[in-house]
C-alpha cells in the first residue's frame, strides 16, 4: 500500500475528480482488473471528490485533511458505483 500511496500523493486530488467523471460502464469494466489498493482509491475518490471528511490517517494522507459541503453526500449514480467497488472488494478479500 506504501508504494501506491505515494504514487496517488505524486498524482495529488485532480486525480481523484478523474476517477469520479468517468461513465459508471467504463469504471465498472474497469473493476474487475484492480488491485485492492486501486479499488480503495476508487471507492474513496468518489467521497473526496464530494467533499467527505476523511478520519483515517491514510485517506487524509491520499485525499488531503479538508472536507466542504455537500461533506460525502452521493448521487444514486455514485452510491451505486461505490456499491460496486465495494462488492469487488469483497470479492478480492481486500
């Protein structure tokens, strides 16, 4: 995880805002060849990218310490990609 962390700090947030534009049917292809570590970033980016206050000290390291408004609220799209990644996760015992 170390390794991706920091490539992901290298990358900084536009990343993140990246991660989210993509069509759901694009990211969901996606999935199935992600490592966990890639599929953390994916589910998290969508959060950071809605402004979420991250707690854990790995999400703040990737993500940044600042949340703002709508603070993690999702669309329905964006609960159902977050449904998906989690449920590859699972999948991948991550």
């Amino acid at each position: 995880m170390k390794r991706f962390t920091a490539t992901l700090l290298a990358a900084g947030v536009a990343t993140a805002v990246t991660l989210t534009s993509l069509s759901s049917a694009m990211a969901q292809s996606g999935y199935s060849r992600m490592s966990c570590d890639q599929l953390w970033y994916a589910r998290n980016a969508i959060y950071a990218a809605k402004g979420y206050c991250f707690e854990t000290r790995q999400a703040i390291a990737v993500f940044g310490p600042a949340c703002f408004p709508p603070f993690g609220k999702l669309t329905s799209g964006e609960k159902r990609r977050v449904a998906e990644i989690k449920k590859w996760e699972r999948r991948r015992g991550c």
